[in-house]
C-alpha cells in the first residue's frame, strides 16, 4: 500500500504532462547527474524532457529531421538484404564466427505485420519472443538466431521495470552475445567525433546491462555477454557502413553503481510535491496566455524539486533552468564542484566572500575552517598580482 501511494504521488505530480517510457539514452543520462532528486523524479515519473525543457525556458537539442531521416535511411540500408552489410563486420570486428545469417526482427512495425490482430499485446510478445531467442542462442543451439534485430530486453530504475530495444544482438554458437548500435554519424579516416562516440557507448553500455538482466533470468552467467560492443557508423561521407569495436567496461560499471544508487518510489515519495503538479502540455496553436500559463506551472513544479547543481550538469537537458535558478539562489555550486567542496556548509556566494574578507564572523567550526581557507586563498591572489 505504502508503495502504492508513493507511485501515485509521481502519477499526481506529473498532472496532465505526456508519459514516454524511458529509453536507453535516458537511462544513459542518469551519468550526467548522478544524485539529483529533481532528475530522479523526472525520471522516475517518466516525463518527457523534449517536452518540458522548452516550457522552461530551455532549448531541446535534438536530432534535426535531415538527421533522423539520415539515420533511418542508413538503419535500412545496413540489415537490407539480410543484414549482408553487417555480416562481415561481425566477422572482423567482434571475431564472431557466423557462417551464414539467421535473422529475426522484433521491431513493432514487423510484428504489426506479421500478426495483424489488434488484440495482441505487442509489448508481451517481443519480451516473449526475445526470450526464447537468447534462450536457444544460451543453450548453444546451431539453428538459434545470430543477428537479432530490435529485442526487447528488461531493465529495472528504481523499482519501475522499463524496456529497452538495441538496434541489433550478435550471437555465435561459439561466442557470447553482444550488443550492436547502428549510427548514422561519419566515421572520416578511422576517426569519429569523440562526444557522438561517448554518448554512443553509454547507450551501448545500457544496453549490455539488459543483456545481462535477461541471461542472468533465463538461468546464463553474465560473462556469456561481451563487455564490448560494435559501433556501426556510416565510411567517411556515405553511406556505406564501417565498425569500430568499443571497450564498455568502464561505462558499464558506473551504470551498476548508478542503477543501484537511484531510489525507488517509497524512498523518492517525500521530495515529490503534493501541492503542486506538471501541466498539461498545451498545442501549439493553444493562445499565449495559455502557454504562458503552462510555462509558469512547470517553472514553479519544477522548482519545487531539489536539485544537485555542479559541473557535470553541463550535460543534463534541465542545464539552462537549474543553472539560472542557482544563481538567482546565489549558490555557490554555480561555481563549481570545486569551490562547492571548499566552502562546504557555505552554500551562497555572498557569505563566502564576506567570511574571506573578514566582513562576516564565522558561526561554528567550519565555517572558521572555510573563512580560514578563503583568506589565503584571497591573499595568494593580491600576491600573485603584485608580482605580475
């Protein structure tokens, strides 16, 4: 019961705002600002940043459609004609010795097709027919599935199950799985923009766990996926396609530990607001003082949440609002994880630089310990520039 209602209290915040099931470059985002109630509870209440970064007064920085039309375009082309594209890859690059190619795709649009009904439950059957597909690759069957287009795999935030859909999952009968992103960026010379290629591997890395999460079900050790995936990118500037095998070791264990440290919906219910919930996403042709409404209800719902400001926000959708909050605030963590640790419970601005400048007596022994440190920073400093 008392879970219940916690997850009710999410439900009622979130008020009349869209619902979209997280995917694996959200649940990625969770390294951006590991820690921070306000991103927890977005998260956890499955509330769409592309929708609410701009009633906040943000910019959504997302794929243009000549991008995700380019993408799409270079998905088809690299599992057309059954995935021939991508065979040799396989072979090169992971060392996977696949033969010949046995196919499945899971993707909504392909089982609408193959089974028409409209009273199936498409969810049900892709988490179904996913698993008995790594079931029959698990138990070393020679006719299992190699290429496996768009499973759905399990993961878990907090106490709220989600799924996830890598584009494709290799498998050889003498091999371990391993999962494959297929992105539409150039790879010029044997070398790919760094940042695309990050946040790829994050992706990749949430995509591993899941891997993990359903052989470690169906009874398989998670040593049976590889902690490296294959990164499929487009061969200079066309669309011909080139991989790059990607350690994701490192991104996979700060995820575990992230997983492990995010709240479930008992533990968060008390930083969610009662008195105050999300508005409904008003329509582009809905009247400015409609809008304006709207974008004042979340500013204030939003605002209600606390938050974790420090350097590695500068990554996070909520960057531009939670930024200009901190300073209206005058918090010191505008400045830094590094002078927020130095000042420690001296949470303004003001009130470090008057404890520097001896303006402001220092309350209890660590704000006497911070003042001590501000002035010889403060001295260093006049030192330093009558030298210069």
């Amino acid at each position: 019961m008392i879970v219940q209602d916690a997850r009710e209290r999410l439900v009622r915040f979130r008020g009349g705002f869209p619902v979209k099931p997280l995917d694996a470059r959200r649940i990625a985002g969770l390294l951006e600002a590991p820690g921070c109630t306000r991103r927890q509870v977005l998260d956890a209440a499955s509330i769409p940043m592309e929708d609410l970064v701009p009633l906040l007064g943000g910019r959504w920085a997302g794929s243009s459609p000549l991008a995700l039309d380019r993408g799409r375009r270079f998905e088809q082309r690299v599992v057309a004609n059954g995935m021939t594209d991508l065979l040799p890859l396989v072979r090169q690059k992971l060392g996977l010795q696949v033969q010949d190619i046995r196919q499945l795709d899971l993707s909504t649009s392909e089982l609408k097709t193959q089974y028409p009904d409209p009273e199936i439950d498409l969810t049900r059957l892709r988490v179904k027919l996913t698993r008995s597909a790594v079931e029959q690759m698990l138990d070393g069957d020679q006719a299992a599935i190699n290429l496996l287009r768009h499973p759905y795999l399990p993961l878990s935030l907090g106490d709220m199950p989600t799924h996830l859909e890598p584009d494709v999952v290799a498998f050889a009968a003498s091999g371990n799985l391993a999962p494959l992103e297929i992105k539409s960026f150039s790879c010029v010379n044997g070398v790919a923009d760094p940042v695309k290629v990050s946040e790829a591997a994050r992706q990749m890395a949430v995509y591993l766990l899941g891997l993990r999460k359903l052989v470690g079900d169906l009874g398989g050790a998670k040593d049976r996926v590889n902690t490296s995936g294959l990164l499929v990118m487009t061969e200079n500037l066309f669309l011909r396609a080139t991989g790059h095998v990607i350690n994701l070791r490192p991104q996979v264990q700060r995820l575990e530990r992230t997983l492990r440290a995010f709240p479930d919906a008992t533990r968060l219910a008390p930083s969610v607001p009662v008195s105050i919930e999300l508005p409904g996403l008003p329509d582009e042709d809905a009247p400015e003082v409609v809008k304006d409404a709207a974008r004042e209800q979340a500013r204030e719902a939003v605002g209600a949440l606390g938050m974790r400001f420090g350097d590695g926000c500068t990554r996070c959708p909520m960057l531009t609002f939670c930024r200009t909050e901190a300073r209206l605030q005058d918090n010191v963590a505008q400045l830094g994880n590094q002078a927020a640790n130095l000042c420690g419970d001296v949470g303004t601005v003001t009130a470090a630089l008057e404890l520097a400048a001896g303006s402001r007596q220092p309350d209890g022994a660590a704000e006497l310990a911070v003042a001590d440190e501000l002035r010889r920073a403060s001295i260093a400093l006049e030192l330093a520039g009558a030298r210069g």
